[in-house]
C-alpha cells in the first residue's frame, strides 16, 4: 500500500504530520533527521518510524477488509430480499441501521482477537517509545552538563 506522497519543506527541523492517508485513515508523520543525531536518538526515531509503518499497514489492510465485507454483507442481504443492487434511480441500495449493526457486530466479534494483538503490540511499543524517550532526555541533559563543566573548567 502506498503512503501518502506529502512532504515537509527541505530545511525543516521538526516532524511534520501530513494528512490522513486514503487506505488507514491514519496521518503519516516524517521524521526529521537531526545531522548530529546520537545512536539512542536514532533508536527511536527507528522505533517510531516503525511503529508508525505497521500501524498504517495494519489499519489499510484492515480498512480494505471491512469495505469488502460491508459491501458483501449489503449484497447478500438484498439479494435475500429480492432487491437489485441498484435502485431504478440508478442510486446504490442501502440497509437501514439495524440491519447495518448486525454487521458492524459480526465484524467486530470475528476481528476481535486481530484487534486485540494490534492493541498490545501498539501499547508495548508505545511504552518502548516512551522509555527511549526518557533516555534521551537524560542523555541530551548529561550533554548539557558535560559541555557547562568543560566551559568552567577551562
């Protein structure tokens, strides 16, 4: 699946959030890339961007499924009724809302065990992301410190 094409200005040094990508909804964030980025800052912004790509994989494939299935759950239960697919109009035929929560809930219950690991996976990385980010603020204050002690003692 393609992620969006959107891309921040050149000399920009900050990530930037693009709009919601067509197939998981999902706004794509690119990273930016500081030119004396430390191994434990690289570390995660590689968790992060990684986090990121699985999420929008994950809900674009998960998207495409539901829109399949929706589509052949109204199919098949038109056809049930003796309905066409299409309306003499030429307008698309629908299900009232009823109808549509029996699908929303099979959905949902057959998917719930998927949904589930993505959760934990999301949250595990998550709290992954926040320790990496904790280290780095202790190492760019360490940074900060050295710099004031070699200042002073020189």
């Amino acid at each position: 699946m393609a992620v969006s094409r959107f891309c921040p200005p050149r000399k920009s040094c900050h990530d930037w959030i693009g709009p919601p990508d067509k197939h998981s909804n999902l706004q794509p964030v690119h990273f930016y890339i500081p030119e004396n980025e430390s191994p434990l800052e690289q570390k995660l912004r590689e968790l992060r961007q990684e986090t990121q790509e699985r999420n929008q994989q994950f809900w674009a494939n998960q998207n495409l499924t539901f829109l399949k299935e929706k589509e052949e759950f109204i199919d098949s239960r038109l056809k049930a009724k003796g309905l066409e697919l299409r309306a003499e109009s030429g307008q698309k035929a629908t299900l009232n809302a009823e109808e549509m929560a029996d699908f929303y809930k099979e959905f949902l219950s057959k998917n719930f065990r998927k949904h589930m690991y993505c959760n934990r996976d999301w949250y595990k990385r998550n709290l992954a992301i926040t320790f990496f980010m904790g280290k780095v603020a202790l190492e760019r204050i360490w940074n900060k410190l050295r710099l004031k002690q070699k200042k002073t003692s020189n």
